[in-house]
C-alpha cells in the first residue's frame, strides 16, 4: 500500500492577495471547509494515512488546523456547533501529520525533494491543493492508486484544455495504451501553443517513485529558473516508467479566481 502523500505548501498565493497576504492559500475555503482539507481528505479515502507538509513562512495556520483547538473544543462543547468539527476531528484521529520547510521558493520539483526527508525510499502521493479534484466514483487519488498497481511506475493525472491555455501548464506526449492511460514519451513545461504536442496537461495530482529523489537532486533549473517536476518525470519517462491517466470526475483550479468561485458554486449546489 502506498501510506504517504506530500503535500507542497510553501508557495505565496499570489493570485489571490491581498486576501493571502496573511493566511495561506490553502486555508481559504470552499463553502466551510479550507482547500488543504479537501485534499488531505481525498488522501486519507486513497488509504494515505500518512501526511507530509512542505511549507514556508507564513504557513502556521495548516499545522494548527490539523490540531486539536482546546479552547474552541471547550466553547463549542455540548453545542449544535459541536458536530461542525467532526470531519476534521476524523482527520486528527485517523492521520499522522509531519511537516518541513522549503526556505527558498525553487519550483515544485525542489519542493517535492524537500519532502524527501518525510517520505524517506517508498512510493508516494503528491496532492497540490490548489487543484480541487471531485472524482467520480471514487477519489482521484484513489483511482491513482489502481492505476500505480497495475504498471508499478509514477503515475500522473492528465485531462484535456484549451490549446490556448497549454502554457499554463506541463504538457505530456506518448503512446497510448487505451483511453484513460498513456504511456508518457515526452513531457515539456508551460509551451507556446505552436510548440505543445498535445493539450493534455499535467493536474496537481502524482503517484512518484522514490527514484525521483535522485532525480531531482541531479535536474538543473528549467523554466522559469526553477526545478521543475516535469524536467524529472521525462528522465523516468525515457525508461518507460510514467503513466498518464485520465481520471474520472472534476477539477477546479482553485488556484484561480474564476476555479475557485466554479468550485464553491458546485458545492453549494450538491
């Protein structure tokens, strides 16, 4: 079983200021639960006990929201308000809850070695929570999962976007094996339309080997001047030993405006 998801945490959210100036992104929330919940939720159903935080400065909200508020609890005891804790009471009880910090801002692929010393030589999840993810049946992590059994190698989610939108994100090239999993041959980061091979693009979901780690140690600054994840995954990619799935259900980019207004229209609306 793989019992570890990161969670890369460190990032500014600057999209969103001033509104992030002082809380994390991942606190906002979508209706009455913050984005990092939804996310470490969507772990746990994958069977990913295990949470490991890559954070920053500024971030001691998520630490104290994985926790047990006394205070609060107190207040609230014996209350209707009560039973408004319950969901992240379940996450306290059933996880275990580790974090480090990423001191400088390098890209997503530096934030994932950080975490190296969370994770240790296993495989592993990575949730971004900025991509609010509502898989159909089941979670998208959690399909993830079935997906690592069968092929044994990393495991990245994929769906389809505009062309005029590729450079927003990593995109992926390949042979495909049916129609929700592709065996990844080539993957670039954030191209011009004219240059994109495809417009399936990478979302904030991963299922990594613990060969990444070195991988990534060995990677210089690509796009942007950051370790790009992506730049790793094509070393593994060369070997035959990535897989996009196309996952079942929805995601917001919450890392958004627009995402992150459709997400909380969509949970009101459930």
């Amino acid at each position: 079983m793989i019992m570890k998801c990161l969670f890369p945490v460190a990032g500014y959210g600057t999209r969103f200021l001033p509104a992030t100036k002082a809380q994390p992104k991942e606190m906002l929330p979508i209706l009455t639960k913050p984005l990092i919940q939804y996310g470490v939720e969507e772990a746990l159903a994958a069977g990913m006990n295990n949470i490991a935080f890559v954070t920053g400065r500024g971030k001691r909200a998520i630490e104290d929201h994985f926790d047990i508020t006394y205070e609060l609890e107190d207040q609230i005891s014996g209350t209707s308000k009560e039973g408004q804790l319950d969901s992240i009471r379940e996450l306290i009880d059933r996880c275990t809850f580790s974090y480090t910090r990423q001191n400088h801002m390098r890209g997503l692929g530096d934030a994932i070695l950080t975490g190296e010393t969370l994770i240790g030589d296993q495989t592993f999840g990575v949730i971004l929570a900025d991509d609010l993810c509502v898989g159909e049946p089941d979670g998208v992590m959690a399909q993830m999962v079935r997906v690592y059994k069968q092929y044994r190698c990393s495991v990245v989610a994929v769906e389809e976007v505009p062309h005029e939108a590729v450079g927003s994100y990593g995109i992926v090239s390949g042979a495909q094996i049916d129609a929700q999993h592709m065996r990844i041959e080539g993957m670039v980061e954030k191209p011009s339309p004219q240059d994109a091979p495809t417009n399936l693009a990478v979302i904030g979901r991963y299922i990594l080997t613990p060969d990444i780690f070195e991988i990534l140690r060995n990677t210089p600054p690509g796009k942007n001047g950051e370790v790009q994840i992506t730049d790793a995954l094509q070393t593994q990619a060369k070997n035959g030993k990535v897989i996009a799935y196309r996952f079942s259900g929805q995601r917001f980019d919450c890392g958004s405006v627009a995402g992150f207004v459709a997400a909380t229209n969509y949970f009101f609306n459930r």
